[in-house]
C-alpha cells in the first residue's frame, strides 16, 4: 500500500518511534474496523459550497491562504555556505494549476475527515507542495473530505463509501472552477498521493471524456500513485486516449512517478490499486531523459523523520533548497517501474545528504514517497513552464 501524505501535524515532524507505533495501530485498527465503515464513510453534514471561497485553501482572488505563505528558502550551496532565497511569483501567468493534496489525516481507522475547515494540516502541506506554483500558474486548490489512512486497509468494497466522497468534492469544485473561474484558461491537474488517485480519476471520467475540457489540458501530473498503461507503454489502463508524455513541451498528456533511494527496496506494486498493465516513471522536467539532475529539491525545514537540518541552516528560512543535490533515473521491476532517487555528487560538492535514507520512514517498500515532491519540485516547476509555453507562446 502506498504511505499517504503526512499526519495532522505533518509526516515531516512525527518521531520514528512514532511512525513505527501507527503502523502498527493501522494493523490493529484495519482488523477491528469492518462493519463500522459504512457508518464512518457517510457524511456527517452537506457537501461543501464551493461558490464560497472559504472552501478554497488556495484561490488567486484570495489573500493570506495557503498559498501565501513565507516561502523563502535558505539555499545551501555546494561549497556549504548558505543564502537566501525568495519566491517570485509571476505577475500575470498564463495557465492555472488545479491541485489536490495528499492525506493529512492518519486516523488509523477507515473513514472521512469530515471538517474541512481544520486547515493546519492542509495548508502546511499545500506550502510545500504546491504554492510555488505561483511561479507558472494561477493555484486553485480545494479544501475536501479526504479519506483517512487507515480506510487504504479496507476492502474494495467498503473503501469505494469513502473514496467517493472525497473524490465527489473535489469534482464539485473543479465544475466550479471551470464554470466560474476558467474562463477559456489552459489548466494543469497536479496531486500527490490521495491527491493523485483523485487526479487519475478526475482525468478519466471528466476531462478525457469532455473534447472542450480535455482541449485545455496542459497537463495531468498524479505524482506518487500507481497510474498505468497497457502493455504498449503510452496508453490504456488509467487512460483510454490520454497518453503519458514524451517529451518537455508536449502537452495534454500525464507524467507520473513514484520514487525510492537508490540501494532501498523497490516500491510496492500495492496490488488492486494497480491502474494498468505497466507502470509509469516519466522524469521532469525532460520524460525523454533516461536519468537527470534534479535542478532545484525544496525540503521544509522543520524535517524530522527522515532527516533533519542543524539548527544553523534550519532557522534561517522556512524551505530548504538544494541545487542538483539528487539525481533520478527510472528503474522498470518486471511491469513496474519506480523513480530511483541517489547524491549526485558532483565534482568539489562539498554538502553533505541531509536525509537518511536508511530510517523508518524512507527505506520501506513504500519507498521515499513523502518526499516525491519535494525532490522534484524545481523540476516540476520547469515542466510546468515549458508546457504552459508550448500551450499559449
């Protein structure tokens, strides 16, 4: 089973005894659960407005959400020195960018997280993920009643109650975002994790079944799940005619992977969450690059499991940024493929790795999924721009 997103008060900063002691609740609670899914998958009140943009976390047209936070990076440089780094949001970018984050909420039992106005864990993780962003696109991101963690657990039949819901709330709110908020504009679908499943899913039964819409996809990036295709490699399973890209400023296509570090065990194929025959590992911000450079890693700098930065370097900013610290190169495990993460070590770097990618939360067979953003997220950014370009030069 793929390792969702980060707790309520963020994966970055749980112990890894911690981390131990919740997957072994999740066991626990999977095998008492059962009969109570039902009831915990049904939802305690109406679906949320999306007219009312206090069911937005991040809304061009909105100040001081989740997107406007201090984004600031101290940048630690290959001779060890440090310096600072702001964002630059673009003054008028020309395509949106439509986000759903990960699961935030580690209940070990399945169900909802049904108060979407508990925003701490979603903005945090959207601050991480998606607000630099704003360098390319406009940042739409809804606020939805995700399943929790330990809903993964349950069977087909029970889960589908919940993942529903939370996918039936993030439809409702991209349909408000194309009647209200579009406007003709390319947009780009990205999610990770939860988030990516929603993202496959939205893809498949909305924009690729819609010419208008799907005319305006720039790009759908499920990053951290297991999208497919048919045994060709292009098309088919996730998708019937959307095809996984192939080049840096090809558009209306998806790019996906998952990542593990080098010497770690493979990821999981996690069975029934399986999309397609062959899996998909496309690197950004170039998928016709057999291995890269990762240009520009994002970390918060509040890490923990998994790593942590001294206190010299961790408070001077709120982010991290390594330049071509990582590279990555696609790894195929029979008809499975995983983006293996390794030091570039690059001639006279003198930095050394901040992550351990021996601990709990980074070598299992999940790989370093809670960190498969934020190794690529320059890259990202790059891969956005030049699709955005290629759209509407």
């Amino acid at each position: 089973m793929p390792y969702h997103g980060r707790s309520m008060r963020s994966i970055h900063t749980l112990p890894r005894t911690t981390l131990l002691f919740f997957s072994l609740g999740l066991a626990f609670a999977s095998a008492l659960a059962g009969c109570d899914v039902r009831k915990r998958c049904t939802p305690l009140s109406a679906s949320p407005n999306y007219a009312d943009k206090a069911s937005w976390a991040c809304r061009p047209d909105v100040s001081g959400d989740a997107c406007d936070g201090n984004l600031t990076a101290v940048e630690v440089l290959p001779n060890g020195l440090t310096e600072i780094v702001q964002h630059q949001p673009a003054a008028s970018p020309k395509i949106d960018c439509f986000y759903i984050y990960p699961t935030v909420d580690l209940n070990p039992l399945p169900g909802l997280h049904q108060d979407i106005q508990d925003k701490a864990a979603p903005y945090k993780t959207i601050g991480i993920q998606a607000a630099r962003l704003s360098e390319v696109c406009r940042v739409f991101a809804p606020l939805y009643r995700q399943v929790t963690i330990g809903t993964y657990l349950s069977s087909a039949d029970e889960r589908s109650l919940c993942f529903d819901v939370a996918y039936d709330d993030v439809h409702r709110a991209f349909e408000q975002y194309l009647q209200n908020d579009n406007q003709g504009r390319g947009f780009v679908i990205y999610g990770h994790s939860q988030g990516a499943q929603i993202t496959s899913r939205l893809v498949r039964e909305r924009i690729e079944t819609d010419p208008a819409v799907r005319a305006r996809l720039v790009a759908a990036l499920p990053i951290g799940w297991l999208i497919g295709t048919d045994a060709a490699g292009s098309t088919g399973g996730s998708f019937k005619s959307i095809p996984v890209c192939k080049t840096k400023s090809q558009i209306g296509c998806v790019m996906g992977y998952r990542t593990y570090a080098a010497g770690n065990p493979f990821p999981t194929d996690a069975g029934d969450y399986r999309e397609g025959a062959a899996g998909v590992c496309t690197l950004p911000p170039d998928p016709a690059l057999a291995q890269t450079t990762l240009s520009r890693s994002f970390f918060p700098s509040d890490l923990d499991s998994g790593g942590k930065f001294p206190a010299s370097i961790a408070s001077q900013a709120p982010y991290v940024l390594y330049r071509r610290m990582y590279k990555a190169r696609c790894i195929s495990q029979g008809d499975m493929k995983g983006m293996e993460i390794a030091l570039a070590a690059e001639v006279g770097d003198a930095r050394q790795n901040p992550l351990d990618f021996s601990s709990l939360i980074l070598s299992s067979t999940n790989g370093t999924h809670v960190l498969d953003v934020q190794f690529t997220e320059g890259d990202l950014i790059d891969t956005i721009a030049a699709k955005a370009a290629a759209y509407a030069p």
